[in-house]
C-alpha cells in the first residue's frame, strides 16, 4: 500500500532523514499561506498515489505565494494522467515545501529483492530520472546490497556502497546515516519499499530528501491503522477503492459478466467457467463465509457500479453460508438497486431448497451445474 509523499516524509522525518519543510492542503487559499509562511520559494506537488508526477505538470517551481496558490487552484480537482498511470488520478490535496536548490540528484532505495529472498539498498548518482531507465541504460551506476537478515547492514560495507555509486565525498557520509535511518524506517514500519528519487544535494553540500515514496505491506496495515484511509485512496480504480472501504474482497478485471461467489477457490472457478463458455469476466469478487443479507446487497451493490456490466453470476456453494441468507441478499438489493441485466445463480448446499424457494418467481434464473449457469449468463448478456 503506497503512502502519499507528505506521509512518507512525516515517517522518515522521524528516523532523522532530513526532508524540505512544508505542509500539506485541500485547499488553495491555505496552500497560499503556507508558501507565504515558507517565504514565497516554494514547491507545489500534487499528492496523488502514483510516479512520474513531475513530468505530468504536478510538480511545480515558485517564487511568490500567490502564483504557488493560483497553481493549487488549478491543479486541485484535476486528472493528472502519467506515462505510469494512463487512466490518471484526480488531485484532491498538494503539498507545499520549501524550495530545494538542488546542485545534484541521487536515487536511494530500500526494498524488498524477491529473486535473492532479502532486502536490498539501491543506490545511485543517476538521481532525478526514472530507476528503471537508469537500469536499462547505466546499469553499472546502480549499486545494490543486499541487508543480512541477521546483522542488518555494517558501515564499512555502506561506506563501500556510497563510494562504488560514486557519491561525492561531502556526501558520503550523510548518505550513509540516511540509508542507516531508511533501513530502521523500513523494519519498524513494515514497508516493502522505501524510495529517495531525488535524493538533492544542495550547493553547500547538505543531502536532503526532495521526494519520498514508501509503500506498506497491506498484511501489517493492522499495525498502522493510521494509514487505513490512505489504503484506500491506493486502488486506482474507483470501484476497487470503494470495495475495500465495505470491507469487501473484489478486483476489476475488464470484462463485461459480473461474478459473485463464496469462498476465493469457487470464484476463480466461476472465471475459468466464464472463459470456457465463450464470456470475460468483469471482476473477481469474494462474498465470504457466512455471508448475510446485508453483506450480499453490498456485493451485489459493489459489481454494478462497473457500467460495462451486461450480466451477474452468481455462484454459491452453502457450506457456512446458508444460500437462503444469500438469496434474501440478492432480492434485497434488487429491490434497493434498478437491475436491467441478466442473472444467472449456480446455488448449492445448506438451505439450498429453502433458497430456491426465495428466488422463484424473481429475476434471478436458477441453473443445476456451474457450467450450465456460466452458458446461460454468456448467452443472456450477449442476447
Ligand atoms: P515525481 O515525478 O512523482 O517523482 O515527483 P518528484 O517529487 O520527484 O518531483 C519531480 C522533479 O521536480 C524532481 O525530479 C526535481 O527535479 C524537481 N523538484 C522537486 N522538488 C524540487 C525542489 O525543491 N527544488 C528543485 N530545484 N527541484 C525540485
Ligand atoms: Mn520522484
């Protein structure tokens, strides 16, 4: 789960990493005050959860407060759309920092290396443009070591590091502290990605964070409740981000037949069957164990706010969930939703004729097999 840039500075601030002062707003008369309190010289940065904000028009140099307020005010309620994130993400607040003079860029970095099992430092003076390219044509100016698990890192092996990527020397040991901090930062707040980029030196030689992005492991949120909201500001898509706010498991997936079942296993079936009979389905989405009424009407809520969706399957084996609880849901929210597509439910298990019984007579058509439901829902939504 990503942390806007303003929170990853708070964080790292913390750890001692030194980061520009500024503060964060929603609103444009307040980001006038703030640059004014910093003196005019400001930055103005969009807060939106993804990279390459800088070359999107988020990010922007000013030497008076009210230009920096009059970009706020334009820059606030827009898309800004990035060669990383096509379908964009509206502004809803920006940050305002002192000015950086920045005399040289770096990149740092700590994550987590999958191929070697270990956590890494990334380190490299080609700051400032994106990493990835740098790896495509620099290579060998990216440096990385790896973090023993048991000792952590030493200083001899960070004071080689800094060197080999070719830090300059007034630098080199205040890189070293603030790897030291960004290490400890990312242990303590369970993160699986810290991101210095750039990582400025100033003409008189302080080394100072002009950018942040740290990302949290999601299975520690319980940890960090305080980033419970941003979690959700995280999914880029809407329909996943309101998803996540009900507490409701579901992924977009593009296609136009909404599926619905108990249980991650009997859901991925229901793709695989909607793909076998010819249909795409529009998202994975997992009602639960023991799913009620009120949870089913969420569901059910959740998968038709995707507009592309011309037909709902439903596929419910009763095990801990009574079907006749998941069938009353259903009704429930086709008596509180406008519900002009089709509906094909593959019902099993506990309370399976009581259910049936609910349904008879609705909108919902009831089918014997998996495989005969997906057919029916292929050919109703394309009929
Ligand atoms: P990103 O594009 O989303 O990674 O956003 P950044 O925070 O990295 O900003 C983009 C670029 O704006 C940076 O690479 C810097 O070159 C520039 N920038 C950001 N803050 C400052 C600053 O305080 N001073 C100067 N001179 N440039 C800055
Ligand atoms: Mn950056």
């Amino acid at each position: 789960m990503k942390l806007h840039e303003y929170q990853s500075k708070e964080l790292l601030s913390k750890y001692g990493v030194p980061v520009p002062a500024g503060d964060v707003t929603t609103d444009p008369a307040e980001a006038r005050s703030i640059a004014e309190r910093l003196g005019g010289n400001v930055v103005v940065k969009a807060q939106v959860l993804m990279g390459g904000r800088g070359k999107a028009g988020g990010v922007k140099l000013f030497t008076n407060a009210a230009d920096a307020g009059n970009f706020a005010k334009d820059l606030i309620g827009t898309r800004l759309i990035s060669n990383q994130n096509p379908t964009g993400m509206v502004v809803d607040k920006v940050l305002v920092a002192e000015t950086i003079d920045i005399a040289q860029e770096f990149y740092v970095a700590v994550l987590l290396d999958r191929n070697i099992q270990k956590n890494i430092v990334m380190i490299s003076a080609e700051g400032g443009m994106e990493i990835e390219d740098v790896a495509v044509e620099k290579p060998e100016a990216i440096v990385r070591i790896p973090i023993d698990p048991a000792w952590g890192l030493c200083d001899f092996e960070l004071r080689k590091a800094v060197k080999d990527a070719k830090i300059p020397r007034a630098a080199q040991g205040q890189m070293v502290a603030m790897i030291k901090a960004l290490a400890k930062a990312y242990v303590e707040a369970d993160a699986d990605m810290i991101e210095i980029n750039p990582c400025a030196l100033t003409p008189d030689n302080k080394l100072i964070a002009a950018d942040a992005k740290v990302s949290i492991d999601e299975n520690a949120l319980f940890r960090h409740k305080q980033y419970a909201a941003t979690s959700a500001d995280s999914a880029d898509d809407p329909i996943e981000a309101e998803a996540q706010k009900r507490g409701i498991a579901y992924v977009s997936l593009g296609g136009d037949i909404g599926i619905m079942g108990n249980g991650a296993g009997l859901v991925m079936q229901s793709l695989d069957e909607i793909n076998a009979a010819g249909g795409r389905p529009a998202n994975f989405l997992d009602v639960g164990g023991g799913a009620q009424a009120d949870r089913v009407r969420n569901c059910v809520e959740i998968i038709l706010m995707d507009t592309k969706v011309k037909g709902l399957f439903i596929n419910i084996f009763g095990g801990i969930t009574r079907v006749d609880e998941v069938a009353k849901g259903v009704l429930a929210a086709l008596d509180q939703i406008e519900v002009n597509i089709p509906i094909v439910a593959r019902i099993e298990g506990t309370a399976v004729e009581e259910g049936r019984k609910i349904l008879e007579g609705s909108k919902v058509q009831a089918a014997a097999t998996v495989q005969e439901a997906a057919k029916m829902i292929v050919a109703l939504a394309h009929a």
